[in-house]
C-alpha cells in the first residue's frame, strides 16, 4: 500500500504532468523550429553559388560573343 508520502509524490506528478507535457511540446517546437531555420539557411548559401555560378557562366559567354564578333570588325569592315 502507499504511505501518505507516496500518494502525495505520486499526486504532484500527475497534477505536473500538463506542465511536462507543455515543456515537452515546446521543446518538439524549437527543435522544428531550428531544423527548419537550418534548412533554410543551407538553402539560401546553395542558392547564393548558384547565382555566382550562373554569373560565371554568363561573363563567359559574353566574352565568347565578343571573340567572335571581333573577328569580322577586323577584316576591314568600318564601323562608324
């Protein structure tokens, strides 16, 4: 059988189990929480190489239409 100790222990736990269970949701909430943030992050630093990529590529075909445009000027042709 349970002495009055036991009972009252064991009452504070069951009149504490909402807080714990509040405690428990909120701590899910932050670790969603900074999943989330964390993926967003990552996501934000890939897209940030993408775009340096992607302007990587178009300086290099820039300057690839400028080699070729600059071989037919050179043959004689007056520009202005």
């Amino acid at each position: 059988m349970y002495s009055n100790d036991n009972a009252r222990s064991l009452l504070k736990k069951i009149l504490d189990f909402p807080s714990q269970k509040s405690t428990e949701i909120r701590l899910l909430v932050k670790l969603i929480a900074e999943a989330v943030l964390s993926y967003k992050k990552q996501f934000l630093k890939d897209l940030e190489q993408a775009l340096y990529a992607s302007k990587i590529i178009f300086y290099a075909q820039g300057f690839i239409l400028m080699q070729e445009v600059r071989v037919p000027i050179t043959e004689d042709v007056d520009i202005y």
